[in-house]
C-alpha cells in the first residue's frame, strides 16, 4: 500500500491526504525538536530508508523538519514524491523531483562562510562576518514546480562549499530542495535556525550520508 509520510502534522488535509495513501507521521508534534535537526533525523531515518517509489512525502510541519526529510531522502534516492498543498484547487499536487543532477562538491571551494538564504528572509543580521546570498525571490514563479526551482537553486549552490550555511525561512518547499541539494554535494547542512526563545539564530551541524542514516536505522 502507498504511504504518505508527514515530516510533522500539523496543518494538513487528512482526508485529502489520505487519498494517496496510509499517513505516516515521521516526528510528533509534541517532541518540539525545531531546533536539534540531529534528532529529527534519528526519529526519521528507520521510516525513510525503506520509502519506495509509489511512497509520498507531504511537506507539513516545520522548516527544520521539512528540510531534514529532503535531505535524507535525497541521500538515499535519486528521486522521490511530493505532496504540496495548493490553495486555488484545495487538494494536494503531486510532484516528482530528481537529485541525479545535483554537481558534485567543488573541491577548490573549502573554507568560505556564505549564508545561502530563501525567501521571505526579513532579519538578516545572522552574521555579521557572513556573507548572504539569497536563492529565491518572494514571487518564485516555480514555487508549484520544484524540479524547475531545483534547477535555479544548483546554478547559485554549485559554487556552495561545506561550510557554507543554510538559513532555513521562507516557503517549506524552498528550505527542503536547498537543503537536498547541499547535503548530496556536502555531506552535511549547516543550518541557521531561529531560536523564538533566545530571538536569534542558532547554528547546528548536521551530516547526512548513506552510512550515517543506515547505523541510526540499525539502533
């Protein structure tokens, strides 16, 4: 049977979703964990690693937890589905999107400290040291068509080196394919979150390799 994994419930339409298969939660709202992707993607790991090609993944829940389950889903696979909400037509697009063009890491490129940023980003003093690049604009007209966005995000982070930060705002679809694309060139996304508590943004490391997602799957 089909299966619609949730990286954390908590807006979507269940009868719509349902309609695409049996909803698998993969983090519960009351864990709280926005700020600690580490854990996030130990919760989800032993559910991803066996999503199949007629599985989906609704994109639901938090940016940190979206762009996690892109990330380890495009560690794993080279294409997956996605579920995306359109509010003209009330009901769910399904969209497919493909990882084997992501480049390769550039090796001349390994001590740079870059903020990549999507859009809707209003507070930008992250840091100061830092540069910031921006991915996306706030009318991305291929924000419904996220092979397309793909395409326009690799031209600016093919030039993207391992410390570079993502700073995870704006759409979810945008944080989840900026994420899938630096993790399978890196390795590893360093995030930039916003601690609501502290009113400030916290930096996490977090790796993502098929070996590393196999021993959490194994635990």
């Amino acid at each position: 049977m089909n299966r619609v994994f949730i990286p954390e419930p908590r807006q979507f339409d269940e009868a719509a979703a349902k309609k695409y298969g049996a909803v698998v939660p993969l983090v519960p709202k009351e864990y709280k964990l926005g700020l600690e992707p580490d854990r996030i993607k130990s919760l989800m790991a032993r559910s991803l690693l066996v999503f199949e090609d007629d599985d989906y993944l609704l994109l639901d829940g938090p940016n940190t937890h979206c762009a996690v389950a892109g990330s380890v889903l495009s560690t794993i696979r080279n294409s997956f589905n996605l579920l995306m909400w359109n509010s003209l037509s009330h009901d769910y697009l399904c969209r497919e999107i493909n990882f084997d063009d992501i480049p390769k890491i550039n090796m001349e490129i390994v001590s740079s400290r870059r903020i990549f940023v999507v859009n809707n980003v209003h507070d930008i003093k992250a840091d100061g040291d830092m540069m910031m690049i921006a991915l996306t604009d706030g009318n991305d007209p291929n924000i419904l068509n996220p092979d397309k966005a793909k395409e326009a995000m690799i031209k600016i982070l093919a030039n993207s080196g391992p410390e570079d930060h993502l700073l995870l705002a704006g759409a979810k679809i945008h944080n989840l394919l900026a994420s899938s694309i630096m993790s399978r060139m890196h390795g590893k996304v360093n995030y930039m979150i916003w601690d609501l508590n502290r009113k400030e943004w916290v930096k996490r490391t977090c790796i993502f390799t098929v070996e590393s997602l196999q021993r959490l799957s194994s635990t």
